[in-house]
C-alpha cells in the first residue's frame, strides 16, 4: 500500500511546479503517477480529468482526490487534496503580506497598472479559446447571449446565471426561449 | 462572523464554479460588489498574481482573497472552503463513476452551461477593463498584448513581466 507520506510530498510538488493550475498540471502528472510511479493507467487519468473537469471545483484538486481515494480510500484522498493545496497557501500569503507593506510604492503601482492590463487581455484570449471549442449550435449562441443579456442588463449573479443555464439545459428541445 | 461569511460564500463558489481555472473570477466579482471585502482593482491585482505563482489559480485566488478579507486564518479557511465541495461529491461519485459520467441528463446539463459559464468570464473581463483601460495608454497596451497573444501564448508569465514593465515605463 502507497504512503500517505508518499501520496502527500507528491501532490506537494504537483502544486509547486503547476504554473496556471488545470490543464497545465497534466503532463506533470502523467509523468509522476502514471510513468514513473505506476499508481494508476493512463486511461485512469484521463479520466478523472474529464469527470473533475464537470464536477464543482477547480480541475487540479479535483484529480488529485480521485488519484488519492484511488490509492487509501478517504484518508488518501485529504491528503492528496491537502498536499496540492498546501505551496499555495504559504506562497500566497507571503506574497499577500508583502503587498500590503509595498503597494505604497509608486513603481509597484505603475507596474500593477501594466498587468491589470495583460489580465484583460488574457481573459479575452481565453473567452476566444473557450468559443473556438464549445460554441457550435443555435443552442448554444441562445445560452450564450442570453446569459450575456442577464448579466449586462439585469445584473444576475454568476451563480443564478448557471442555476438557469443548467435548468435551460434540461428542457427538451428547448430553442425558441432562453434559459 | 466574518469567518462564517467567508466560509459560506467560498463554499458556494466552490459548488458552483464548475470547470475550474478563471471561472471562480465572475464569483469573486460578485463577493466584491456584495462585501467590499476586497475592490475590483485589487481583484485584478489578485488574478495577475495567481497567474504566475505555482499552484491551481482557483486555490491561489481563494488564499489571497481570505488574506485580504482575514489574514493568515481567514487563507485557510477560503481556501479549504472552497475545495470542501468538490471532496465531498468526488467522494460520493467515485461510488457511481460510470453511471455519472454516461448519464445523459449529466452530460446535457454539462455542455448546456458551457456558453453561459464564457459570458461570465467575459463579464468578469468587462469588471477588470473598467478598473484597468482607463486611458489611451492603456487602451494601446491592451491591443498590442491582444495582437501579440494571436502569435505567440506558450508562457502567460511572460505577459505578466512585460506589461509591468511597461508599466512602468509609460507611468500607467
């Protein structure tokens, strides 16, 4: 049977060497779990990839729990979410308390005004991935404008938008009306 | 109570932002309009430094805002808020795997809030342009990256080091 000591320094260096979280994590952890350590099938995480990407939650930790109940039941799973989350936690908040001390600092204001920039531009180019890949049907132009329209105009909150949207999603052959 | 209300509400953005990553950013903007907790700005401020610190963004973001709201405790209990509901439903799917991922109602009401989930991004886009366009300067910055993002998006943290030093080169 695997360590939890084993399970837990992994996941640790799993969440200390992704860089932008989900999908990034991937190689590394084929690498890890699948071909250097054998824990499970590459068919395995793929798997938990694709039901921890529609599951709540964010994709990496959610693979690590499936890898972690896979390999001690309940007890293997904690720790595995908790190692994952753990270079996070300390490096967060150092950089936080840091911060707090120096954002007085004009050039650090000047420099985050530069990248509060690069993050709209880098949300736009992940809308436009997202588009590319998922937007394909009258359906979904319908979802997707019309979660537009409640958001804009009506000032939904992002958790009503999806409650709807999933609701939408359940009307058969639903078209004509919007979510 | 603020302990409370931070654990409640990253609870929630936990259940609900299905598909990980940017998607728990329109959740945080509505935490900032509904508690001021932390400002649009700063949450700009927060993502650009999830984006380029190791770790799952969703994580990242969560420790920092529970650090802002309620320092070192307030991280922990963000953050272990927010992954508690995705332990507990994988938890309880893993005992019926297969039947989730084929059942048809499951995979309907998945592709369904696919379109929906790209609005609140792009709204959430919107919320960080009206704290960071704010002039011509700006507005140029913006369409360089874009263009430059078409060529070439290996490496974000790239991205990130430009711009801040064109920060502060043009006094942004």
């Amino acid at each position: 049977m695997v360590k939890l000591t084993e399970i837990y320094a992994i996941f640790c260096k799993m969440g200390l060497f992704t860089f932008g979280g989900g999908y990034a994590m991937l190689p590394i952890l084929k690498s890890e779990v699948v071909d250097k350590r054998k824990w499970i099938s590459e068919e395995e995480l793929l798997n938990y990839y694709s039901i921890g990407q529609c599951t709540p939650g964010i994709i990496a930790v959610n693979a690590s729990s499936f890898i972690g109940y896979k390999l001690r039941g309940i007890s293997g799973m904690l720790c595995a979410t908790a190692a994952v989350i753990t270079p996070s936690l300390i490096i967060i908040m150092a950089i936080a308390a840091m911060l707090q001390k120096y954002m007085g600092n004009q050039y650090l204001q000047w420099a985050f005004g530069g990248i509060r920039v690069s993050v709209v531009a880098l949300i736009i180019c992940t809308v436009i991935d997202l588009w590319r890949k998922g937007v394909k049907n009258k359906r979904d132009y319908l979802v997707f404008f019309g979660a537009s329209a409640l958001l804009w105009l009506f000032n939904l909150s992002a958790i009503s938008v999806v409650v709807l949207a999933a609701a939408g999603a359940l009307i058969p052959n639903f078209g004509g009306k919007k979510s | 109570m603020i302990y409370v209300l931070l654990a409640y509400e990253f609870f929630k953005i936990g259940l609900f932002a299905v598909g990980g990553g940017l998607v728990t950013v329109p959740f945080l903007f509505d935490l900032s309009e509904q508690y001021h907790w932390f400002s649009a700005a700063e949450l700009a401020d927060m993502i650009a430094i999830s984006q380029s610190t190791p770790g799952p963004i969703g994580i990242n973001m969560a420790t920092y805002a529970g650090f802002k709201t309620a320092g070192v405790f307030g991280s922990l209990l963000a953050t272990l808020s927010l992954v508690a509901p995705a332990v507990i439903v994988i938890y309880l799917i893993e005992k019926i795997l297969d039947k989730w991922a084929n059942n048809i109602y499951v995979q309907k009401v998945l592709t369904g809030i696919r379109p929906a989930v790209m609005a609140l991004i792009l709204f959430a886009g919107w919320d960080v342009a009206k704290v960071s366009i704010v002039d011509i300067k700006t507005a140029c910055l913006l369409a360089a990256l874009l263009l430059a993002m078409q060529f070439y998006r290996k490496n974000v943290f790239i991205y990130i080091i430009i711009s801040a030093i064109a920060g502060v080169v043009l006094q942004i």
